[in-house]
C-alpha cells in the first residue's frame, strides 16, 4: 500500500460476530439490506457495511478477508481483514478509477471527483480535537 493511499486505510477496534458477517453476506436485497458496524480507529463514529464478499484467510474459521461496500457517507468500496474472535483487523477504502482501453491496453486512471469527495467525507469523520476545539473557540468569540 503507498504512503497516499494510507489516509484511506484504519484499524478495525470494534465488530461484529461472525454470524453477523454472514447475515449481511447472504441478505443481500437491495430494499432491507442488512450491513455491519464497524469502529475504525480515528474516526469519531462507526461506519455500516454491507458485506458483498468474503473468504477464509485461514483455517481458523475466525479469520476472515472481505469486500463490501459503505452505505451512508462516505459511499465507497472497502476491502479488509477482519478477526471475528478478537473483533478486529484493518479496513481501507478503495479509491475509485476508472478504466479505459487505449491501443488494447487496459488503463486505470483515478477518479479524482470520487477521491475528492471520499477524503473530505473521511475529514469530515476523523477525530480531530484540535479542530473541534479551534472551531468552538471561533464560534463562542462570535457570541
């Protein structure tokens, strides 16, 4: 993973049952779709996902690699790992591209508009005191 794509990428400090990965996996209707909340370290909320994917990483039945995607903000493609007995792992958000073919080539080129707006819905959810506390000061000197 490069050092850009790091921004895009968290630790998993809070999850959900491995039945609860498989219940999002298989209710998959579009109308009622049943996700999964995860805690990623750094942001100020949980994020719901909907598991779309999702294989063993080992023999432990405890250990899984998935796919899914984001419903609310920011909407996005995730891929991760995740530990269902110790309910945590990494998580990181796909930035999106585009592909096109040139001369029979495949080519990815990013997807600036979706990155742009994927960087500043997760600004908008990472934990930053600081900020929070420059923000409340501005505003109480304004009163």
């Amino acid at each position: 993973m490069t050092s850009q794509n790091n921004r895009y990428a968290f630790n998993i400090v809070g999850g959900p049952s491995k039945f609860d990965l498989m219940v999002s996996l298989f209710e998959g209707n579009p109308h009622c779709r049943r996700t999964v909340a995860l805690k990623l370290e750094g942001l100020r909320q949980e994020i719901n996902v909907a598991i779309t994917g999702i294989q063993q990483a080992d023999g432990s039945g405890e250990s899984w690699n998935f796919d899914g995607w984001v419903l609310g903000e920011p909407h996005a493609h995730v891929k991760g790992y995740y530990g269902s007995h110790g309910r945590a792992g990494y998580f990181h958000f796909i930035v999106p591209f585009t592909v096109s073919w040139n001369g029979g080539k495949r080519t990815e080129t990013v997807d600036t508009e979706g990155e742009k707006k994927l960087s500043e819905a997760l600004d908008k959810l990472r934990e930053n005191l600081n900020r929070d506390l420059t923000n409340l000061i501005k505003n109480a000197r304004r009163m």
